[in-house]
C-alpha cells in the first residue's frame, strides 16, 4: 500500500537490506563445511530477500512517480548498492566455494536447472572480477561506484530534462490533428506549470513522440521533434553528454581491468552473439532488407505528400503523420 510509505522510510529500509545480506552472504562464505549446491547456491539464491523488496517498491517509484527527495536518495544510494554488489562478488572465500562447486558439478549429478544455476553463478562472479588480485578489485570497487552514482544522475538528469523541454504553443491553431481530449490535457498541463492560456505537450521517453501522428501541422512536427531528441544538449545542468562521456571511460577501463579488449566483449559473454563480430554480422544481415523496406515505404509516402501538392520532402518529424 504506497500510501503508507513515507520518502523517509526509504534510506533506513534499504540500509537494513544490505546489512542483512551483506551477514547472509558473509555466513555463507564462513560456513566450514564442504561447499554443496545447497550451502553455497540455495543460500546466495535465498539472501538479499528484504533488500530485494525494497528495492523493487523503490525502483518502481524513482522510474514512474518520483520526487526531489527520492531522486536525491537514489544518487546517495546507488553507490552504496554497488559497493554491497562488490562486496559479495569478489569475496574471495565465497568465490571460492562457488568455482569448487563449478569445477566438480558433473560429478554431483546436477539437474539441468540447478547445474544452469551453477554456470550462471560462476559467470557472473568472474565477470564481476572475482578472480582479480586484490590491488585491482580495489580499483574495480572505486570504477564501479562511481558508475553507479553517475548512472542515477544520468538518469535524473534525462528526466529533468524531458519535463524542461515540453513544447509551449502559445496559438491553438498550431495544435490543429489533436483530439480535444488530447488538446485539453495539454491547457491543463501549461496551467499546472502556470502558463495559463497556452498549451504544453509534454516529452515522453522516446525520441518519435506519439503526438507526431495526429499533428497536422508540419512546423509543430518539426518543433516537437526537435524539442524531444535535444532535450538532453543544452549546455545546461540536464545535459547529459559530459555523464555519458565519462560512463563510457569507466566501462572501457572496467573491461580492460576484467581481460576483455571492451566493455561491448564483456556484456556480451552471458548473451546469445558472445562476440562484437557476431553481433556486426546479424546487423549486416538485417540492416539491408531493413533499410530496404523503409525506403521503399519512405516512396509510397512521398509519392502521397506530391499527390496532396505537400511541396516539401519527407523529414523525422514527418514520418509518423503521413504513415
């Protein structure tokens, strides 16, 4: 029941949740007996239940109703989270009762499930670093916090930016293909950002705003279009180039750090391509038949805009009108 849960609650909620892990997976690693699939996996799959749900109701609020408070909390907790990650991934005494397990699941007579739930783990502790040297899990721990609070600011910085880069049209004419419905919620939307008599079309998460498919006006079109996918350039606060940047420098030293040649070869050892090549190559496959149909839907659509005497080529912002 969200209405009983306070922005406060939050912060000591999810601190208890790492806590207890953190305990949970520390038993497991210190547990004396011979490691078994039950002891060491049933365990690690068991731990982590209060932070798990907490985090769960957390990160459904911070992604669909969010506040200052909450997105403030995120970025101070995101490093912290990561840190709980680091801490449970490059145990070195749990890494090692993971791979003795690994080494020897023929010999347990596993069954398909279980032996899928003991590759998966090994997996993921050796790419998290696991089998690093202590002077670099170091240095793994410090990349993977500071991409962890990066990532949060990103992701405020991208809202921030969508809320500020709502078009404001000041003549209704200019709304001309919007329902009333459509046209009344966008006055409502300007009045609540005290712009009375004006109109707002507020930014959804795509870079193709669906509004572009009622919108008979082309100059609108193109303002929305453009409003939508520069919303995060403009040398402002919310602009989040500078964050990219710097993400992508931490992933490329986090891979290299791990033993792959780049972030892209590291994420893709637990996918279906496995290699950068093998996904170029499905894209050289797909990327002509792809392109190909676009351009032949692209005519069908040009040749309806000089029917209609449009005078104008097809652009972005024209797209999904004239589909």
């Amino acid at each position: 029941d969200f209405d009983h849960i306070k922005n406060s609650d939050f912060k000591p909620a999810l601190e208890a949740g790492m806590k207890q892990q953190l305990a949970e997976v520390q038993k497991i690693a210190d547990n004396t007996d011979a490691p078994t699939f039950e002891n060491t996996f049933v365990a690690l799959e068991k731990s982590g239940q209060l932070l798990r749900r907490v985090s769960g109701v957390f990160g459904l609020l911070t992604s669909a109703n969010t506040n200052p408070d909450l997105q403030k909390l995120q970025e101070e907790v995101a490093p912290k989270l990561a840190a709980t990650n680091d801490a449970i991934f490059l145990n070195a005494k749990l890494f090692k009762r993971v791979e003795a397990i690994y080494e020897h699941r023929a010999e347990l007579k596993l069954d398909q499930e279980s032996n899928r739930l003991v590759e998966y783990y090994y997996l993921k502790f050796k790419l998290a670093g696991a089998k690093l040297t202590e002077p670099e899990k170091d240095s793994l721990k410090k990349l993977n916090q500071e991409e962890a609070s990066l990532s949060a600011k990103f992701t405020n910085q991208l809202m921030a930016a969508a809320k500020a880069g709502a078009l404001v049209i000041a003549d209704k004419a200019e709304l001309a293909g919007l329902s009333d419905g459509a046209i009344d919620a966008a006055a409502q939307d300007a009045n609540a950002a005290k712009l009375n008599g004006k109109w707002m079309l507020s930014l959804q998460n795509t870079t193709q705003q669906p509004l572009l498919a009622s919108l008979s006006v082309r100059n609108t079109r193109q303002k929305l279009f453009d409003a939508s996918w520069n919303r995060a350039e403009k040398n402002d606060s919310n602009d989040t180039r500078a964050t990219i940047s710097r993400i992508a420098q931490i992933r490329a030293r986090k891979a290299k750090l791990i033993g792959f040649p780049n972030y892209a070869t590291l994420q893709l050892q637990d996918q279906m391509a496995k290699t950068p090549e093998a996904v170029e190559q499905f894209f050289s496959k797909l990327v002509p038949a792809a392109t190909a149909k676009a351009k032949m839907e692209a005519k069908e659509i040009q040749a309806v805009i000089d029917q209609q005497k449009g005078g104008f080529q097809l652009q972005p912002w024209d797209w999904d009108y004239y589909s």
